[in-house]
C-alpha cells in the first residue's frame, strides 16, 4: 500500500492499495473515534458493485448507517440533489461528528464534499474514489462543487476530506471508456510535471502500474495543493487542456467524457504552443501519439466560433483575461494571461 500525505489546512493522508476497502470502518474507528453515524453515497452503477463490503465494513466496526445512491453521471450534480442528500443526512439524526463517505467518481466526490461542507456548517467526510479521475484528481485538493444552470461546478466550496482511500481493485469493474477517460488525467499530469512518468506510460500503455503510477499522480497534485490550497494561482497549473476542452464538451452535449475532452484541450495547447514557438515541434507530435496510443482522440469538429464563445465565458469568470496553461516542454508548463483575443488567435493556430 501507498501512503501520499496532504499537509494543507486540514491534513489527510491518501492510501492507495489493492484490497483495502474492507478494511474502511477500521479506519473511520482509527480516524473519527466520535462518530457513530455515516451516510454512504454513491450512485447506481457503483453501489450494486462496491457499496455492500464498504457497508459489511462499516457494520461490522459498529457504525450505524445507510446508503444514499445517486443516478450515475454529470446529470445528478445538482442543487436538487444537493438539498436531497442534506435532508436524508438530517433524517438520520447526524450529528458533526458523525461522517459522510462518497464511494465512486467525480460526481458522487463532489456532491458528497459539498454536503459534507454544509451539513450543520460542516462534517468530515472520506472520499473512496472508484474511478481513475476521482482517483488522481478530483478526490483530492478538497475542491466540491455542484453544477447550475449557468455552468458546471457554479455552486461549492473548499472543504478537505478527513481521508481519501483508493482501492485499486474497484478500478478493475471500470467500463473500458471510463478507464480511458481517467488517463487522460494521469497523461495530464505527466506533461505538466514529469518526463520520466510520460516515458512510463509510452512504455506500459494500459497496462501501467495502478498504484505506483496513481501514487505517483497524487503526490504531484498534493504538492500544488499545497502551495495554493485556495486555487488563487499555481493550481491553475492542474487546467491543462480545460480551458479548450470544456468548450468542446459543452459543445458536443457532453458527448465527449470530461477525459476525452481534456485530451483534445491538450493537444490542440500543445500545437498552438509550438506553432506561437513556446515549445519545440517535438511536445505536441509526442503528446498526441501518447493519447492516441491511449485512445484518446487529439482534435475537435467543433466550429471555432462556437468553441471561442464557449471559452469567452469562461474568462468572464476570471475577470477579464484567460489563464492558458502552455506547455515548454514535456514535464513543464507555465501559465499564461491573455487577453480573449490573443487567446483566440493562440488556440486557433492550435485547432
Ligand atoms: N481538478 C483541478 C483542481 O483540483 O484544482
């Protein structure tokens, strides 16, 4: 077993193994000895395949408890649910010091995390993500969110988990699409940071090390964590390829898998990179023949009007510019502000 600690405002500890979820009411007994009570959400693809050994776990350390399970999918991040899970938590008399557990990916994550910052102003909870985004990203860094109308993640807060326990072995009931998905984020990871980590995964393809590489994956995530816990600069580092690719996945109607989408935002940064002359022509001809190599597609059909229209609201968020995140070469990335017409001009060329 792996042991990546996340030294931030709140401390937690990321376990990464094969195995290691029977042992989950151990380690909520070790970690939180006031609780008495959880809620266990997850969603309905997840749950009929994991939830029954976290809850034999729970009961047999004496926790009392019940399920709250989800539709799966982007569809069921809302304030809707939101409020549904706060009242279900309520209905069950919890107290703040009893906990909430998300079993699954980035949606149940980050509902859960969200309910968990609310609840009576705040609970812990243990993330137990189920798939390899959750694993490698969304699970940890504390950041929860529901979507509204008006965007995704609109509605949320930075709350930290108590815990975050990685079970390998759930990675292995994964749809092949939505393994495929998550590497796109562990590819991410090795642009941003480490060669050595991108020539592992040219080398293993699929077949990588789990543990070793999401080990490897969560310890570059906690280090920019923790230098910018509150996402005001460095982290802006880990939306590589997020500023184009949420453009395009909205555009496709979601479609696209947030992975899927990430792959394209990358690629096309990392062309446009080479063509503004930022990069040598060699960072995006690997980067594509590593996410093809992987599955992943590397271009968009998307009209560019309606991709710049889609990114322009984005940048209204941030206030009048758009921080692109640009590549210099495999391992290293820088950040960039640029006005939405130098960022047109930039992502055309990379189109
Ligand atoms: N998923 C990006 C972040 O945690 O900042």
């Amino acid at each position: 077993m792996s042991t990546v600690h996340v030294p931030v405002s709140a401390p937690y500890d990321v376990q990464i193994g094969t195995g290691i979820l029977p042992g989950l009411g151990k380690q909520i007994r070790a970690l939180c000895p006031g609780a008495e009570r959880y809620i266990l959400v997850t969603d309905d693809m997840v749950g009929p395949l994991w939830a029954g050994t976290a809850l034999y776990s729970l009961r047999t350390a004496g926790l009392t408890g019940r399920p709250f399970t989800l539709p799966h999918g982007e569809i069921s991040k809302t304030s809707r649910n939101l409020v549904a899970l706060l009242n279900y938590t309520a209905s069950h008399r919890m107290s703040r010091s009893d906990i909430l557990l998300a079993l699954g990916g980035g949606v149940v994550g980050d509902l859960a995390g969200l309910a968990a910052a609310t609840y009576m102003r705040g609970v812990s909870y243990i993330q137990i993500p189920t798939t390899l985004l959750a694993a490698v990203d969304s699970s940890v860094g504390g950041k929860t969110a529901v979507d509204l109308p008006a965007g995704k993640n609109m509605m949320g807060a930075f709350w930290q988990p108590r815990h975050v326990l990685c079970d390998t072995a759930t990675l292995s009931t994964l749809p092949e699409d939505v393994f495929t998905s998550g590497c796109a984020e562990i590819i991410k990871t090795a642009v941003l940071f480490d060669e050595d980590l991108f020539s592992l995964l040219d080398r293993d393809g699929k077949a990588f090390d789990r543990e070793a590489v999401i080990a490897r994956c969560v310890a570059w995530k906690r280090d920019v964590v923790v230098e910018d816990e509150r996402d005001t600069g460095r982290r802006a580092l880990l939306n590589l390829g997020h500023t184009l690719g949420h453009a395009a996945e909205a555009y496709s109607g979601f479609a696209l898998s947030h992975g899927q989408a990430v792959a394209i935002g990358m690629a096309t940064v990392c062309r446009a990179a080479a063509r503004a002359g930022l990069c040598a022509e060699q960072v995006p001809e690997q980067v594509e023949a590593l996410l093809e190599k992987f599955g992943l597609p590397t271009h968009t059909d998307a009209p560019f009007d309606a991709l710049m229209e889609r990114m322009l609201s984005d940048k209204k968020r941030s206030g009048g510019t758009i921080r692109i995140i640009v590549p210099q070469r495999i391992g290293q990335c820088a950040i960039r502000s640029m006005t939405t017409e130098e960022a047109a001009a930039f992502m055309k060329a990379g189109l």
